[in-house]
C-alpha cells in the first residue's frame, strides 16, 4: 500500500468513490421515504402507525410474536391491560 502512485492508490480511490456513490444513493433513499410518508399523511394517514406497521413487517412471525408477549406483560405489570 505504501506504493501511493500505482495500484494501491488506484485500489483505494475505486473504494472511496464506491461508498460515495452509496451515499449519495443512501441519500436519495431517506429523501424520496420522507416524501411518501408526508403524502401518507396528506392522504388522512398517521404517519407513526405506519412507521411501526413498517417496523413489525420486518420482523419474522415468531419474533412479533415475542415482542407482543413482552408489550403485553409489560403493561399488565403496569395495570395498562
């Protein structure tokens, strides 16, 4: 690596433009997410229900189903439920 006008050089500028291009991409992403979830909102929808909809989708079916066991001791222990 030490080699800063040959390959190496060129070897680590490919990587640095590599993760820029996935930034700015990474970018563009939360931009155009934020943008459907103001014309979610706009259309009557409550924004926060669905970023949990969102959320529990990623989950598989057994791990929902643990954190809804866990939510649901914990507010009984709380008198909530």
């Amino acid at each position: 690596m030490a080699d800063t006008g040959g390959l190496a050089a060129d070897r680590l500028k490919s990587f640095v433009e590599r993760i820029e291009r996935l930034e700015e991409e990474k970018k563009n992403l939360i931009t155009d997410t934020r943008e459907v979830y103001a014309e979610a909102k706009s259309s009557g929808f409550d924004t926060k229900t669905i970023r949990k909809v969102v959320a529990l989708r990623k989950l598989d079916q057994s791990e929902r189903q643990e954190q809804e066991a866990l939510l649901d001791t914990y507010l009984r222990a709380l008198g909530e439920s």
